[in-house]
C-alpha cells in the first residue's frame, strides 16, 4: 500500500463517497487510489470551477463534503471562484490539491507556485502533507474541520512522493465533530420580549435557519406573534413551496432591502447577520438596518439554528402554535413571447415534489422566484459569494448527492458562459438535470448598475462591454456539442411544453429560453 | 473628472491601446472612463482566465502590457492561472482589479475577499488605491514595473469610491524604464573558453534570447565554433521558419532531455537556466544536466539576451560570420486518415509568412511543431507554465497585438475546454485566427503519465477519469454556437483543404481536426 491508498482508504470509512476530479500528472497516485475504492465515486469534470461549483452544490444537499481532486497550485486558482462561493455559501468542501514531490520543489519547474498562498483566500482551514504517514492525517483532519458547522472549505495538500511511497496501512479514527454552538440565554431573552413587544418585529433568517425542520418553528412563532419571516437575498439553500412555511426574500438592491425592514422596531438575526448592500453606490447606504431599530443578533451562521429557532419558540409559548404553511398555487398562463414572470408559472405547475433549483437567473431570477413559492415543495439555491458561474456546476453537485431528485438549473447566459463546461459532466453522469438557460444576450444587471453608481451617459464602449448579441450566442448549440439534448424557446406554449417534457423524462435536457 | 478618469487618462498617454476586460459593478466607472478615451480598445471577454490569457499574448507579441479590468477578488481569481502561466513566460501584463469602495469593506458584503491575497502568488508587484488622486499614481507605478525586462505580471486595486470621486486633473510622469542588467565579463569569459575549447559544447536558449535578432548572434556564434543551440523545451516565443536561425529544442520528458544534453563538456545558459524535469517520478532524475558538465549561467532571463549574445560572438571573433539559416521546404502529403504529423506537413506548406502560432497541441503539438521548422518565418508561442487553457486566449492576444498578421491556435480539445469562452472574442473581434483543434477525446498526456509515475495496472476508474469519449465532445458544434465559422476534417486531404481556405481568408475559422 502506497501513502495515496492509505488516504483514500481512510477518507472513505470516514463517509466520503465522491470525489470531484481534474488531475494532472502529479495526481495519478491520488487517481489509482480512488480507482481501487469502490466507496468512492468519481465524477471528472473538464474546468476546476465546475469541480468547486460542484462539491458546493454536493455540500449544500448532503451536509457532508464531497472531495475535489486538482492540479497543483494552478488547478486550485482555477476552482477558487466558486471555492469563494462555497465559502459565502458555509458548504462543507474538502479540497485535495496534489503537489510536486518535495524533493522536486527547490528547482522552481513551471507548475511550482505558492499553493498555500492561492487557497489561503477561500480555505477555512488549510494542511500540507509532511510525510507520507501524515499524508492520511492531514486528510482526515481536513475533513473534520470541513464540517464545523455548518460547514467549511478546507484543503490540504498532498505531495506526490507522498502519495507515492510504500507505508503500512494505518486506519485513523474518525474526527470526532464538535456541536455547533449555542445561542446565549439572555439574546434569547431580548427576543423573546420584543416579539411580545406588539410592536413591528421581524426574524431575519439565513444559513440553516432556512431548512424546513427550522422553519417549522420559525412558522409557529409568527402564529403566536405576528411577526414576519425574512430571508436574506443569498443563502445556500431554502425549503420552500407547498407546505413549508413561508418566508419574505429582502430585495437586493440596497435603497430597496432599506425601505423593505424601515418599518421593524425590532429584528432578531438567525442564521445570517444584519444586511448590507451587495455593493457600495454614490450616495447610497451601505447599512441597511433601520436606524434605532433594536439589532438582536441572536444566532450568527455558525450557532445552531435549530435551537435557537426552538427555545425562542419555546420562549414566547408558541410550541403548540400551528405554523401557516404555503398552498398549492397553479397558475394560468399568459400566451405570447415567453418572459420570466410566465417562466415563473410554468414551473410552480409542472415541477415535481422535491425539485431542486440552482438559481443563478440574475436578473429574471428573482420574477421565477416570486412567482414559485406557490409550487410543489422543493429546495431553493442561490449564488451566495456574487461570483457568477456558480449555477450549473451547483446542480451538477446537487444532482450527485440526490440523483433520484429532479434538479433545475435556472441560469442567466452570461454566468453560464464561466463554467460552460459543467454541461458535459452532467451529459457523462446522465444527471437528472433541466438546464432552463435564460438568454439575454445581455449582462442586464449591469446595464442597471451602470446607472446607479453614477454613469450619466454611458458611450458605445461602455454599453458593448455589457452586450453580448453580436455575435449571439446559440446556447442549444452549445448544449448539443457538448452532448446534452436541446431545444429553444421563445413563446409561453413551447416553453411549456419544453418544460413538460422535461419533468416527464428522467435525464439531461437543455431548455434555451430567448426573453 | 474623476479618478478612473485620471488614471485611465494616464495609462493611455504613457502607451496602454488595449483593455481587456471582463467587469462587474464595482467597475462601472472604469468602464465610463475606458469609453471616453479613444487611444484604448475595450476588448470584452466572457470569462477572466480568457482576459489573462489575452494579456499574455498581447504582452509576448507587443512587448508592452495590456490593461486587464477584472471585478474584486473572486474575478482576479479566475484569471489567475493564466496569469501563472504569463508570469512564467515574463509577459508584461498590468491588472486593474475593481474592489468595494474602502469604506464598504468593513461590512464583509458577499463579494468581499482578500485582494491581495489571490494577487499574491501571480503577481511581481502589487499596489492598491490610498485615495482617488493615488489611483493614478498607482496605476502608473504598475505600468512600469510591467515593463521590468522582459516583462512582468503586476496588479494594482482600484477601489470603486476613488473610481467615482471628482478631482482635478493631474498628468503624471511616464515612469522611466530601467535598462536589463548586463552579464558579467568574467562569465562571458567561462563561456567564450569554453565554446573555443573544441569539447562538446551548447548553448542553450529561453526568453528573449529566442527572438530573431538575438539569434542572429547566436547563428553567427554556431558558424564559428559549431556548438549547438538548444531551446528550452516551452519558451514564451520564438521566432523560426525560413531564414532564421535553427534552434534545436529540449525534450519535454526528463529522461529524454537528460540523455539529449548527456555529451555536452559544456552548457551555457542564455535567458534561462538549467534545465529541470517537468515533474518529478519515481527513481527519475530531477536535475537534467550531466554530471560534471561546465554550467556556464551567463544570462538568467532577465538579464539582456542581446547584449549577452552579441558580446559572446564578439568574444569568439564570430561578428563577421554568416549564420546558418533555415531552409524552406514543401512537404508532400502522405494521403489517408489525417495525424499531427500530415498536419505538420500541411501547415509548412500553407502558413504564410508572419503567422504566429499558440501552441497549445499538446502530445500532438509536438509532431506539428518539428515539422513546421521549413515554414516560412514566423512566431511560436508555447505553454510556459504548464496550466492548461492558455491556447486559445493566448491566440485572441497575440491578433489583437498584431491584427494583420494570420494567427493559428493549434490546440488539444483536453485544454481548449478550459477557456473555450475565448472562442466568443475571437468571433466578435472578427480577429484573423484559424483555431486547428486536435480532438484525440482524450487527456493523451495523463494516460501517458499515469504509467511513467508507476501506476502499474489502471482500472477503469482512472483511464475513465482521462477520457473525453463520453460524451464525445461535438467541437464544430461548440464553435458555430460562439459564431465562428467550423469544419471536422478526419483525411490528410480534407485537412489540407481546410487549411488552404482558412490562409486564403481573413478573419475567425474553426477546424476540428479528428486525431
């Protein structure tokens, strides 16, 4: 046994069943080792932003880390975006980054280069290999610390003489993992009284708070209280749809998210932290929060969401309160061009219980959010870090972790361009995916941005640097070459039909949507 | 005016004419400013790692940098594997990374990360914005260490609020680029004795020691003592092809390259160093030169190449030679199935003059390029830091440095993959560039790797995580999605076809070519 099988081995009586992969030469121990573990499935994707967009998407649905397999410091830059996103996002994620052989490091060959340095940015926690004995510790410690609650990205680093060397087997106890904290008592009484205040008071939720075992009792508060639910804009995941209890989204833009909680006297933050503008404008705030409200910061993304969620319930007597819970909606559609209010529509009457969405539809997003709430009950994913060319490779990730649920990539064509690749790993595993590819031709936020931070009268470079219509780009076209069956849409019928066929079959399907 | 205005003002009066760009929010106003000065070309790109790959062929070619606009951390990210590979090849490239305005950071916002951090291990120099007059100057003190000989990867931070914030008008001072460093008397001495002595003797070339006019020298050199000239086996650029001076080049493989320089009594170094295997491998040698061998380090890369060169043949009394020069050739096709070597062939043939090639073929770039030595003169360009996806933005580069010049991107499908957004720009800017993709559905190279680094007996799981046949990816298809005009050619004579329409045309052409 070499040091790479003495890590995969332990890796996998730990539970780690995938492994998100795009070796180089100086992984290929690493790549036997998982050849020779059958608990471990490999998944190889062709960029490293869809391995990380990926093991984010993993995370988000198995509460566990998937491993990521990448190419030396390079390989790691290259998954460091989403990494970020993941980051934002509390997913647990388990990098393995190989390395030269140690003894190889002092000549300076061209893939040599800071690792360390490139994951310090997005890691939570980072271990270099010192022998090929630690080799399996490291790794083992790595995946504990990824899973703090709620989660965390961790890397280690593994030299390939390491992985190399011959060693004795040696099975390593698993990381015992640590409770997650709990909130204090007197936050907790604070809380209580100003829920029973009678005055306007509001649960911001985010993080684990918005599961549906937590939500339960965040709806039975609002039933012994009145007090409204809202989520933050970006959260790794919601529970959401029929049945489950619903929640408020804050707007995203700044002046908007402000004027949305200026009337709370009170809000109690669980499971996120108070709001700020995603980005800073001329003249406009970055704290959103009304001023003199009562801030109660009951429980930030790393305490236990459950119990604070229930001993507030617990506090304000509402245990045996029955939640209000969300209806069936079906709606009627509305025939002609397709848009992302009638897209919004289509799917809350044909998206099967237990769905689940990867949401990076930017702009149209939001209007399929607002209109789906009323659908079967379903898993909600947002882009958490702001860096696009997270969506595809999250449903990906997600499918793996849940591949007897149906997934939908609700994606805007500009993010989609950043991890294209993604398509032909969802092709090659046969995921249960629907890619609905909202095209554009535009990176339409920015053409409001570009106002709102000051630009008066933007000229034709500044309007082309947003535009992407020349040349179009022929989405479906795409999708085909990369092996995904596709077709394209521009009026209500044939996307409804696109998307009922779609729910109908088990497998890829590609939906190009022209708004 | 205001300070995006300033420094962009700056920049275009001390030379930048080219911006590529790929930005977000926090970079409107450089967008605005960029808009209102005609002396830069704004260049949009669908992905960072496109926007650095396009720095770094712009940089090889125009031997002064080209502005990235890249949006915070996250965006920086993305681009910084190619970057890894432009700091290996000395390209000048200057980053502008959009940030949060500074009093927003304090809020942690999603976007928010460490800057500095991610720039770290790619950059030579980095500075960030102190207020919205610094900008200027900061922008202006990365332009020149840029242009540290032969050229450098540097990045400043501009953030958003000293971008927006109104200021007078203020005209800095080009920074004063300081002259190479010189080699030193005593080892031009080593090397002249050495070249004289009539033992086994190279001299081996990197950097700009592979431009024509230094080679000239270096031809003269070999006409008066019939030493050799060997390349290092990835280099930023050669000049080569008819009427230039041949240079051998060093093989990829440690074992083959250690056995390529075993004879040699003597090995001076010109704009590189000793050479060193690419990786390392189980009881394979790291250090490539022979044991007790004269290692003459007369010029390390950035230390004048010219003036090394041209002092040697001073030093050897070789002024007055005449060079050996290469002869052109013509090729006959050997008809059938077409291969890397009927291609090589072909585009000896077909290449006109002044073509500049990115070489990112991979294990059949290598065949392509020791049959294309009798083309006429022209460019190559390989892959310096080993990170794969540098071909195709490295080719967009290099046309918008040199747009009257036929650009060809030989490229391997494993690595097209990585930067296929590339394919977009290259559409849009209508740029003269034949994309040649070698679609062998494989990553050749690891499967050749997976045994050199002592995986004896591969199951499937490791040849699956190597092969791209499932899905086989439809590239044609992939290229007319991004608006290039795309043939698959599988006959030496179809091949031979294609590239003729493709030299005889101007503008973007795409040929898969199945390997």
């Amino acid at each position: 046994m070499n040091g790479a099988e003495n890590l995969i081995n332990n890796l996998a009586e730990a539970g780690v069943e995938l492994c998100l992969a795009n070796p180089g030469t100086s992984e290929m121990q690493l790549v036997a080792a998982i050849d020779k573990q059958p608990k471990i499935r490999a998944v190889l994707c062709l960029y490293e932003g869809v391995v990380s967009g990926a093991a984010d998407g993993y995370g988000r649905m198995a509460d566990k880390p998937a491993l990521t397999l990448l190419h030396l410091g390079p390989g790691f830059a290259n998954a460091s975006s989403n990494l970020h996103n993941a980051r934002r996002a509390y997913s647990p994620v388990l990098n393995m980054i190989g390395d030269h052989a140690t003894y190889h490091l002092q000549y300076d060959a061209p893939l040599t280069a800071d690792i360390e340095g490139f994951a310090r940015p997005v890691s939570s926690w980072i271990g270099t290999s010192t022998s090929p004995e630690n080799l399996a510790e490291i790794g083992m410690e790595a995946w504990g610390q990824s899973q703090v609650y709620p989660g965390r990205v961790t890397s280690f680093i593994a030299p390939a003489d390491h992985a190399w060397t011959d060693l004795e087997a040696k099975s390593i106890p698993t990381p015992a993992l640590e409770q997650a904290p709990k909130c204090h008592a007197e936050d907790l009484a604070r809380a209580a009284e100003a829920l029973r205040s009678g005055e306007p008071c509001a649960i911001m939720l985010g993080g684990r708070a918005l599961r549906a075992s937590e939500l339960e009792f965040a709806g039975k508060i609002v039933a012994a209280t009145g007090c409204r639910l809202i989520s933050e804009t970006f959260y790794a995941r919601r529970e959401r749809g029929t049945g489950r209890v619903p929640v408020e989204r804050l707007p995203y833009f700044g002046e908007q998210a402000q004027a949305y909680i200026a009337e709370f006297k009170h809000l109690i933050f669980i499971g996120t932290k108070p709001p700020v503008s995603f980005f800073a404008y001329p003249n406009k705030p970055s704290w959103l929060s009304p001023d003199g409200a009562n801030i109660i910061e009951l429980a930030d993304v790393s305490t236990d969401a459950l119990d604070a969620l229930s001993r507030l319930a617990d506090a304000v007597n509402a245990t045996t309160e029955k939640p209000v819970r969300q209806e069936r909606q079906q709606h009627e559609l509305e025939h002609g061009a397709i848009n992302a209010l009638e897209l919004g529509k289509i799917l809350t009457n044909r998206m099967p219980e237990d769905t689940i969405v990867s949401d990076e539809g930017a702009t149209n997003g939001l209007w399929v959010y607002a209109m789906t709430e009323g659908a079967a009950a379903h898993d909600w994913m947002t882009l958490t870090g702001g860096s696009i060319g997270q969506g595809l490779p999250l449903a990906l990730g997600a499918s793996l972790a849940r591949p007897n649920q149906k997934v939908i990539a609700l994606q805007a064509d500009g993010s989609a361009m950043y991890t294209v690749q993604a398509l032909w790993s969802i092709a090659r595993e046969q995921c249960d995916i629907t890619v609905i590819l909202l095209n554009n031709s535009s990176y339409a936020i920015l053409n409001i941005e570009l106002e709102r931070v000051g630009v008066a009268d933007p000229g034709p470079t500044a309007k082309s640097l947003l535009d992407l219509s020349n040349p179009v780009i022929k989405w479906a076209e795409i999708a085909k070459g990369m092996g995904i069956e596709a077709c394209t849409v521009t009026t209500v019928a044939d996307c409804d039909a696109a998307v009922e066929r779609a729910m109908a079959q088990k497998g890829p399907y590609f939906i190009e949507v022209i708004v």
